[in-house]
C-alpha cells in the first residue's frame, strides 16, 4: 500500500506479486479439481487443453491484477482532489483488496475446481465415447438449482452434438451440475432452450477456457493493458516446462514447454514433429528443451534450445525450399534472422551430395580466408541424416570457415 501512496506502483501493467498469487490460487484449484492437471505426458490428448487453460489463468490473473489496482489508485484521493493521509487510504484500500482477494477469489477459486472436474470429466468422456456415445445433463437435484439449469435436467444429446459447445457445465458462478455418459437413446423431444448467462457459453475443454474475456475485469481494461497480459501470459506458460518428457543415452533429455508449437505443418502437429527429433539429439547425448510459441513481431521465435544454445529445426524441402543447395543456405539464413546460435539441418535422400552440402555451408557462412564473414550468429551447424540410420554430426562455425567439416560430413 506505502507503494500506492508514493506514486510508485504504475496501476496501467499487470503487478507480478498479486499475480503469482492469483495464479498460484487458481492453479491449485485446478489441481484440487482435476489431479492430473499438472501430470500429464507432452503426446496425451489433454495438452492442448491443459496448455490454453494455464495461459487462460495467467491471463485472468494479470487483468484481475490490474482492474484491482486501478480500483485502489482511485482511493488516493478525496473527492475534493486532496491526497489522503496514508492511514485513511490504507483502511480504504484495505476494503479494495478483500473484495478481491478474499470474496471474489473465493467464488474465482470454487469456479476453477468445478471447471477442471468437468474439464476432466469430458477428457474421459472422449477416452469413451465408442462404448457411451450420448451426454446426459445433470443437476443437484434439490432446492438451490436455478431454473434454467433445471430447464436442461434430463437432457440426453451426443458428445459431437454442438449442443454442448454451449451448455455444457459449469453454467454459472457456484453452477453444481453435472453430466453423465452412457448408451441411452438420445432426447427426442424438443424443448425451449434456457438463456444462460452469455458469459458461460464455452466448454472447458474444448475451448480451454475457465475465465472468458466476456467477463466484466476485461472490459475495463484499455487495449493496450490487454494486450500485455496476453504476452505475460503467454510467457509464463512457455516458461513452465514438462520435465524430462523424454530420457536420452548418455545423460541426454528432453523438456517441453507447455506452449510448445502444436500448428499441423504437412500433416503432422509441429509438436510430434519436433519432439521426434529432439529424441534422435536426446539419444546422442544431447540435453534439450523444446521451448514455446510466443506471437509477436512477426519472426517466429527458436522452438529450441540446445545445450546451451537458442535453435531451431530446419529441414530443406517440408519448410519451403525445394533447390537442395538453396535449401542449406536459406534454412540457415532463416535461423540466423531468428537470432539463433545453433541450427539443426534434418536432411533427405535429396542431401545425398557430400560436396553439395559441404559447399553450401561455406556459401551460407561466404567463407573468405578461411574466415565466416556472413551469419556470425550461428555457431554450429547439427545435422541428422534421416536417410542415413538418423545419424548425427555437429559442424562448428570454425570448422566450416577452415574446411575441416569436410571430414565430419557422411
């Protein structure tokens, strides 16, 4: 508070204190809800979901964060304009803060276990939809049931059925429905809809979403204060790592961040794709982690460090460059404008050409004098041959500018 009362706290960015604690809260909750939530494997089906549901929380948490502080700057001062003594602002904003902090966070927190036990819930509804394919909505069953939500008692719909795209629980703050899977007949008649508060209109798991930004905390911010925790957001959860997701020879790992790219590039999600062959690095002794997705100036971050180096997977032919010598340079010069230190070559049977990968390399780096005059960011050159066992060899900038990869190429 002292801060507040001294000018030295900026009401307008997310304040990271109360946003850890926000966070902490929440991601407790959904750990209280759902007991896997921060247990699973990179390749299970709940990655997606768990993925946007943290940055979901991060998110709520850096707006809430603000639209409270902005709640207590208003309190400096009286309405005459004079600046409060400290003890009277103190007590005043101490009323701000348990508004926030105490009541709405409780009903914030009891939302976040109810979500994540219905989020869990639809996780094995999917699991099981061959043996129960049809959804039967749910209520307590006893006097504090709101009657659109007993409106939709009984109701019996498919899983695929948009129906619950819409309706599916939670469907409201302290909702206590529930729904059951099983083989029974879908409903046949037609009822009248309820309207439910436009604000819970989502499924949890599908839309990875527990704090939708319908919600009044993110009307009250100006765009641009959004827009900054969005990208506190998503840097958080990049940030937020499985842990050896994969065991190596030799000492070797991999960690996944929980925004790992998952985009599907020429059939197969970014995610498998990379983490395929982070494994082939891991198994060479290499330790990895695969890093996030952070949307931004337009240049797409390194998904990848290196021991010890920022990287990135580049492979001649599936990222757009079909000439096989062009494709070497471009990949690499690619890499460079990434900012990265290190760039993974996976090359085909089309990179058969000793000489033509060897002079490639010294084209991309426009050795001179046995100097790398071009690219100086790169430091080294990995390469797996995919049509070669996935065998692996690591070219030092130095050594491409002296000539001494020639005997390390296969």
């Amino acid at each position: 508070m002292r801060g507040f009362h001294e000018g030295k706290i900026d009401a307008e960015i997310p304040h990271p204190e109360l946003v850890d604690k926000i966070s902490k809260e929440l991601t407790k909750a959904m750990g209280e809800g759902w007991p896997d939530f921060n247990k699973i494997d990179w390749d299970s089906n709940d990655f997606d979901t768990i993925s946007r549901i943290k940055e979901n929380m991060h998110l709520f948490s850096g707006v809430k964060s603000i639209v409270e502080m902005q709640e207590i700057r208003a309190l400096l001062t009286t309405e005459d304009g004079k600046i409060k003594s400290y003890s009277k602002f103190k007590a005043d904003a101490l009323g701000v803060w348990e508004k926030y902090n105490i009541n709405h966070l409780r009903a914030e927190y009891d939302h976040a276990i109810a979500s994540s036990q219905m989020a869990a819930r639809w996780s094995e509804f999917e699991i099981n939809k061959d043996i129960n394919p049809n959804l039967t909505y749910r209520t307590a069953g006893d006097s504090r049931v709101r009657s659109e939500h007993q409106a939709l008692d009984g109701v019996t719909k498919a899983i695929d059925d948009s129906f619950w795209n819409t309706y599916y629980p939670p469907n409201g703050w302290g909702c206590r429905c529930d729904v059951d899977a099983s083989d029974n007949k879908v409903s046949q008649k037609q009822i009248a809809l309820p309207k439910l508060n436009p604000i819970f209109k989502y499924n949890v798991w599908k839309d990875g979403i527990i704090f939708p930004e319908t919600l009044p905390y993110f009307n009250e911010l100006k765009k641009e204060a959004l827009n900054l925790c969005k990208i506190n957001a998503q840097t958080k959860v990049s940030n937020e790592f499985i842990l050896n997701a994969y065991k190596g020879k030799n000492g070797g790992k991999v960690d996944v961040s929980w925004r790992a790219e998952r985009n599907i590039v020429k059939g197969e999600p970014e995610l498998n794709y990379n983490m395929r062959h982070s494994i082939i690095l891991a198994d060479n002794g290499s330790k990895l982690k695969i890093l996030g997705r952070i949307d931004g100036n337009g240049i797409k971050n390194p998904e990848l460090f290196k021991d010890g180096y920022l990287s990135d997977f580049k492979q001649p032919g599936r990222n757009g460059f079909k000439n096989p010598g062009r494709g070497i340079r471009s990949a690499i010069e690619a890499a460079n404008t990434q900012r990265c230190e290190s760039v993974v070559l996976i090359l085909d049977e089309n990179h058969d050409d000793k000489s033509l990968i060897g002079n490639n390399l010294r084209r991309a780096f426009n050795v001179k004098n046995d100097v790398a005059t071009n690219l100086n960011r790169i430091q080294e050159v990995v390469i797996i041959y995919t049509n070669k066992s996935d065998s692996v060899i690591t070219i030092k900038q130095s050594d491409i500018a002296t000539g001494k990869h020639w005997s390390k190429l296969l």
